[in-house]
DNA sequence: TCTGGGGTCCTAGGACCC
DNA sequence: TCTGGGGTCCTAGGACCC
C-alpha cells in the first residue's frame, strides 16, 4: 500500500477569479466573484471578497446589492478561459515534475519523491514562482506522505501568509498539532454529511478523525472513509494516476434564462446539449451506448416537477443526427404542458472507444459509407476554427430565448478571434 | 424577477440464473 | 412443521469531489 512518495498537491488560488485578474489586472485588488451557470450562484471569490462575507455557493441575488455599496466586481464564468489557463498550467507543471496528475481544472498532484528533503520547500516554491511567472497564477502546494495530508498541508499553506504558499509536513513534528486544527469537514473526502455524522460523535478535527477505530469508519462511512482515514494515518491508499481514466459518462445540462412552456423550445434546448455532448464525445473518440434526456421544473416553486426517460442505442454512436433523433423523441415522452420547465439536460452513458464498435446482429450497416464521419469531421473543424456553435443544426435553433444568462461575461482572451486582448489601438 | 454543472464511486435491493 | 444458497448484473440513490 504504502510507497514511500512523496506527493505534492498543486492548487491554484481562486482560480477563476486569477484568470479573470491576469487579463483585467486592477481586480486582483477589488472584491471578485464568478458566477454559475445563469448567474446563479457565487463559485469563486477572491479574498477582498470573502472579506465582505461572501461564501461559496451562495445566490448571487443576495449578494448584488454590494455592487453598489462596496464595490464588488461580477463576472460570469468563462470556460472557454478558464480551460485554456488550466492546459497552460498543466503543461508547465508537467515540465517540473516528471509525475503530473491533472486533477480538476485546477488541482493537480505531482510526485516530489526525487527532490531531496532539505531542498523540497525550495523546489516547490521554484514551481509556484514559475507558475506564476509564466500564466500570472498564483499556486499554493501541500508536500506529504499521501494525497489525503497533501491536501490537508495545502489548507494550511493558504491559512498562513508566512509559510509563502508552501507546507511540507513530510515527517513534520508538527503533524499532530496540524491534524488538531483541521476541521474534520475540511478534510478532503469528508463532506457535509458525514461531518454531521463525526460531529455528533464528538470528532470535530483531523486528529480525532484519524484515531477512530477501524470498525466503527468502516460501519459508518464504508471503505471510502475508511481510506481517508488510512490515509491521514500516512498509509497511502489513493495512488498518483498517471493517465487519466476512461471516461464513464458524459453530460451537458443547463438552467434556462427563463421558464420554458413551449414543445419546440424544449426541444431547441435538449438538441443544442444533445449536439454539445455529441461534439465532446468525438472531441474524445467515444461514443455513446445509452441516452438519458432529463427536465425539471424550478426547485425553489410550487408543484416540483421532475422527470427522466432514456434509452439504449441498438449500435454505441457519436453521430449527431443519431443522437438527435433519440433525445427529441424522448422530450415527447416527458413533455407537459401544465409545467414551467427550467431546467433540462441530456446524459450520455455505456460509453465506448469509436474504433472498436459492437455492431448489431439486426442493425442495418454499410460500414463503407463514411460521410457522416466526414461530416462531423467538417462541423467539428469549422466550430473549433471559428466558435462553437456557429455551424450547427437546424434543431438547435435561431432565437433561443431560453439561453443561460450570462450577463457579465469578460473576453475569451485566448481562445476567440474576435476577443483577444488589444495592446494598442 | 433571480437559486450551477459535471463528474466518480459505493451500496442496497431486485431480477435472474443455476 | 420444515420451502436454499450463491452468484451476477443492473439500477437508483446517496455520498463525495471541484
């Protein structure tokens, strides 16, 4: 189990809100937030704006009011930047470590065993000064046994300005104290559940988590916690991942900018998302055996409705027009028109690699037409060209009132011709 | 007026098989 | 009187992550 690594785990610091300040930089000094989808809810904020007493997950319409009163900054989020940031970060970690594993699009383990122990601090803040020298964001790096005190190091490493962004507690004396600060819900792997669950138990820290019998974690939290568990103890049970998993599932969903109570506006969404997963599917040569369609009514309104239908391909596919004709027939099926839709999407799962399709006894084939490859080909090429979405299908829509909102959306700085940065008029 | 999206893994329970 | 046991596969729901 145990291997003797030594794991850093990178994170960048609220990165949303640095991408937005690495090209807009008199924000890295005002209140920042980002918002959700549809402007929804605050995701990322930075510190002036934590200052204000804005938390995570909070709805943006009851923080608005401090636009005016204090001056916060509003972005909507920008994936298109946040994305192309991440690849760059990426692939300068990866030339500072040989072991990178891409977390999320902003997390990252590496491995530091080679560094040897008297110069690993330096290292590490070698890897966030280059970080930030090159891409403007700032990192911050928890160096230990297993990914589980990695990130328990990290959290201490942004807690306190005089450690420079860096906590090796590698063999550190100081682990126990550490442990005993960490709030158990902050543990990586504990989330608000089982926190309740430990804090009527009276295991309000890392510490006491970490000296839990094995019997009592294992009936009460199952192996997953069990592993967290194992993990703070410094026995590694979540080893660093190289290459990325096979994707299990791929899922495009959206709110709507307002309630939806037309057929063919519900259908205008779910093929929009139904084209959107079926570009991602190619993007990764996969394709897809199985299809759920899945709408809801507001939840926070009277009469909740919500509903699902799916169905199996007779053949896995990434064909468009295929995935259409099967997600537009399963919006008849869940249609009604005494419910305000606001929120639908499509899933897409029993995912399987292009190359190697399992074809049907009673399907129809003529595997020498080639075509609709071609053509998505040709779709896929001019979207990622010019924009996504600019060609697409008829079913997608031309007026589409019932898109996200996202009324404070800055530049695709690095990904959009039409919105690069101007140096000089 | 307004309340996110995209993932993974585990578990329990039912269907089915021999 | 007495009605098995072990296994797999699938699905839905619940927990977690960012």
């Amino acid at each position: 189990m145990s291997t003797g690594r030594v794991i850093a785990q990178v994170d960048c610091n609220a990165f949303y809100c640095s991408c937005e300040a690495v090209f807009e930089p008199r924000l890295w000094t005002m209140p920042l937030v980002v918002l959700s989808n549809n402007d929804g809810v605050v995701i990322a904020l930075n510190t002036a704006a934590k200052a204000l007493g804005i938390k995570r997950g909070e709805s943006f319409f009851k923080v608005s009011r401090l636009i005016k009163t204090a001056g916060l900054q509003v972005r909507s989020s920008n994936y298109a930047l946040y994305g192309d940031m991440s690849a760059r970060v990426m692939a300068t970690l990866k030339t500072l470590s040989p072991t990178v594993e891409i977390y999320s699009i902003d997390e990252a383990f590496l491995c530091l065993s080679a560094i040897p122990e008297a110069s690993r601090t330096e290292y590490a803040r070698h890897i966030c000064a280059t970080v930030r020298q090159f891409m403007g964001i700032p990192l911050s790096l928890g160096i230990a046994k297993t990914k589980t005190l990695a990130k328990a190091a990290n959290y201490f490493a942004k807690q306190y300005p005089q450690l420079d962004g860096v906590l090796d507690l590698t063999g550190s004396a100081q682990q126990q104290e550490f442990l005993q600060a960490l709030p158990v819900s902050s543990v990586w792997g504990i989330g608000p559940r089982w926190g309740q669950v430990l804090a009527d138990e009276g295991v309000d820290n890392a510490l006491k988590l970490r000296d839990l019998s094995d019997f009592w974690v294992r009936k009460r939290l199952g192996v997953v916690g069990l592993r967290t568990v194992l993990e703070l103890r410094g026995m590694s049970c979540l080893p660093l991942e190289q290459c990325p998993r096979p994707r299990k599932s791929v899922c495009v969903s959206r709110s709507f900018g307002r309630p939806v109570q037309q057929l063919t506006e519900l259908k205008e969404a779910v093929a929009t998302f139904t084209a959107k997963a079926a570009t991602k599917l190619r993007r990764e040569h996969l394709a897809t055996g199985a299809l759920t369609v899945f709408v809801r009514s507001s939840k926070f309104k009277e009469n909740f409705f919500s509903a699902s239908a799916n169905c199996r391909l007779l053949t896995a596919s990434n064909y468009t027009p295929t995935l259409l004709k099967h997600s537009l027939a399963l919006v008849d099926k869940l249609w009604r028109k005494d419910v305000k839709f606001a929120k639908a999407g499509i899933l897409l799962t029993r995912l399987t690699d292009e190359n190697t399709l399992q074809l049907n006894l009673f399907g129809k084939w003529d595997l020498s037409d080639d075509r609709p490859t071609k053509l998505m080909r040709a779709i896929d090429k001019s979207n990622l060209f010019y924009q996504q979405g600019r060609l697409r299908f008829a079913a997608e829509g031309m007026q589409r009132g019932w898109q996200t909102r996202a009324q404070y959306r800055s530049n695709r700085w690095t990904t959009c011709w039409e919105e690069l940065p101007v140096v000089r008029v």
